[in-house]
C-alpha cells in the first residue's frame, strides 16, 4: 500500500511544478505598465472683444433699368435711318429712328385742303346769316328760312370741326414718323435695320433705351425681415441705406436707398419684393447684374462678440469651449443675441477677454488638454 501512496504524491509535485512553469511564462515576462499620458489636441483660438457690430439684412438682388423702354413704331412704312450710335448714351427727346412720311404728309395736305373748304363755307353761311337777320328784322323774308339759315352755320362749323380732327390726326402719323427717346439713358443693340418694312404689329421692336443712372435693384426678403425693415423705417416713410456687392469679387458696386416695399407677401414662398434705387454714377452696377445686397438696419454699441464659427449647438442649446489658464478645455452654454457676417453677439456665458475654440472643437471634450495654434495662411485664403 506504500507504493501506490508515494505514486499519487509524486503526480501532485509534477503538477504544482507545471502549474508554476505556466505562472512565470505567463506573468513572469511581463513589463510594469507604463504610465499613459494624456493627448494634447490642437486648436485654434481668439479672444472675445467688445465692440460695435451693425446689424444688417442681406440678400441677393438683380440690377434692373430705373426705367427700360422698348422702342417700336407708331406707324407702317419703310424705316428711313437710325441715326443713333449702339451703345451710345442719350437724352430724353433725341431722335433714335425715321419713317418714311411721304404717304402721312399727302393725307395731312388732303385734310388741310377739306379744312380750308369748309371754313370758307362756314364763313360764306355767316354772312347769309347777318343778312336773313336784318330781312327778317324788316319783315322783309319769312322767320323760317332765317332759322334754315342758323341751322346751316351750325352744321358748317361741325364741319369744320371734324376738319381740323382729322388735319390733327394725319399731323399725329407725321410726328410718329421720327421716333425720339422718351428717356435720358444707354442705347441697346439695333434691333431692325434701315431700309425694312416695320409695322405698329412688330413685337421686337426698333431697340432698347435703359435709364441706369440711376438704376434700380429689386430682390426678395423672408416676412420676418420684412417686418424687421418696416420698423427701422416707420413702415417704409424713412429710406434705408442699402449697399451693393459684386457677386464675384465681393466689391462695392454702389450705394443707394430702399425706396419702394411691394404691397403684398408672396404666398407660395413667403417672400417680399424690394426695390432700391441707385445713383449709379459710375455705371457699375448693369442692367440684369446679379449683385448682393446689404441693408443695415441699426448698430449695436459696445457688445461681446466671438466669432460664429465658436459657437456649437448641442442638445441643450448652443456652447462654446473656453481654454483656461491650465489649457484645459471648458465646455461654457451661452446666449446668442445675433450673429451678424462672421461675428456672433453674446449675450451671456462669455467675457470679453475669454479665450474661445474656433477650430478642432470636434476633437474636443470637457477637461481637454489643449495646444493653441492659428491657421496658416493657405488654409485661410482656401477657406
């Protein structure tokens, strides 16, 4: 019975012997964990300042003529000449166009013959007339034909009425046929050239005269600027300084005064229509010229601004990340009171002064250690 005993105790040392080998291979070999260390994120930043910030309505507009005139004929024939230049500028009254008026001054002399007629037997029955009144008076012709006399002058002179109504009428064609500008403005391209047929049915016209100095620019608002623009103004009575920009390059192309509201709201977008005039002196801003508009409202004194793009909205409202004296990141709610371009107004949640994340905010969660850089100047100019 010794033997079978020294057997089992010699299977339970080989297997604490194992169960040792397999303890050093696996924890023995092992190196102490090293100490992580917190990642540093980089950001952008910049300072909150107080400030004057104009508020103002952007929108985007199109130049349009303060006044465009289609010129057409007033009468059938054969355009003689066009003796204004394309392109060029003209006043109101300057001959643009000539008709032939060969067959509109033989109907004026016709109807000045028929005048000259009339008027001599319209004089002629006034004379008679003088005459049965004083035979009359003696009792020497019957009353009755002094009265057919009367009635003779009468229907004489509406003769002569019809006459002159119909020498005004022919002197009327004969004035259509030279064509003047109604307005001082640019001349368009010519539209028919001389030696055609145009007719009072022609739809396209001779050319086209645009008065762009000044010059208008109409665009749309939403109705709570609308609203916005009626009481900064005492409901349209006080014009309102309005700016226009190349959509280009972003330069000013003029500067003007909001001068008409329409007298509706759009119902299918909501939208009303504006318009502004423009002096336009310089001519930069051109008919049908997208441009955008810019109409300060009023200026807001000595406010905290930050800028927009540090403004974050979470779901309780919007936040900035503020970097504190230990480069920490500090998640601060705040109240905006408008944002205006690039700038957004603080109401509340930061002081001028305060350090705000601007970049990298994505990166970032409360107690964040932070490294402050500023964008390089490829990066500025892509954006």
């Amino acid at each position: 019975m010794a033997r079978p005993r020294r057997f089992r105790w010699g299977f339970a040392l080989l297997g604490a012997l194992l169960l040792v080998l397999i303890l050093w291979l696996v924890f023995g070999k092992q190196k102490p964990a090293k100490t992580t260390k917190v990642p540093t994120v980089a950001v952008a930043a910049a300072k909150a300042v107080v400030q004057d910030v104009p508020v103002s309505v952007t929108a985007i507009g199109s130049a349009l003529p303060w006044q465009g005139v289609l010129i057409r004929t007033q009468v059938n024939g054969k355009l003689l000449r066009v003796p204004v230049k394309e392109g060029s500028y003209v006043t109101a009254g300057a001959l643009l166009a000539e008709v032939d008026s060969a067959p509109y001054r033989a109907v004026l002399l016709q109807a000045q013959g028929a005048l000259k007629r009339d008027e001599a037997l319209l004089e002629n029955a006034r004379l008679d007339l003088k005459r049965f009144v004083t035979l009359a008076a003696q009792d020497s012709i019957a009353l009755q034909q002094r009265d057919t006399q009367i009635a003779l002058v009468k229907q004489d002179e509406g003769v002569v009425m019809t006459d002159k109504g119909t020498v005004a009428a022919a002197q009327v064609n004969v004035d259509y046929c030279r064509i003047t500008s109604p307005v001082t403005g640019r001349v368009g391209v010519r539209l028919v050239d001389p030696g055609n047929i145009v007719s009072t049915s022609d739809t396209t016209g001779l050319l086209i005269v645009n008065q762009i100095s000044p010059i208008a620019v109409t665009f749309t608002i939403p109705e709570g600027d609308f609203e916005r623009l009626s009481q900064v103004s005492d409901g349209f009575t006080r014009p309102l300084t309005t700016q226009a920009f190349g959509q280009e390059t972003g330069a000013e192309l003029g500067s003007g005064e909001l001068s008409i509201a329409d007298n509706h709201v759009d119902q299918t977008t909501g939208m009303v229509l504006m318009k502004a005039r423009f002096p336009n002196p310089s001519r930069s801003l051109w008919p049908s010229q997208f441009v955008n508009v810019k109409l300060t409202l009023n200026t807001l004194q000595h406010v905290t601004t930050i800028p927009a793009a540090a403004v974050n909205q979470g779901p309780k409202g919007a936040f900035v990340y503020l970097v504190g004296a230990d480069h920490k990141a500090v998640q601060r709610p705040v109240t905006v009171t408008v944002t205006q371009d690039d700038l957004a107004v603080i109401k509340s949640g930061v002081s001028p002064g305060d350090t705000v994340v601007t970049d990298g905010q994505l990166s970032l969660k409360p107690g964040s250690v932070v490294s402050i850089h500023q964008p390089s100047t490829d990066k500025k100019t892509a954006a």
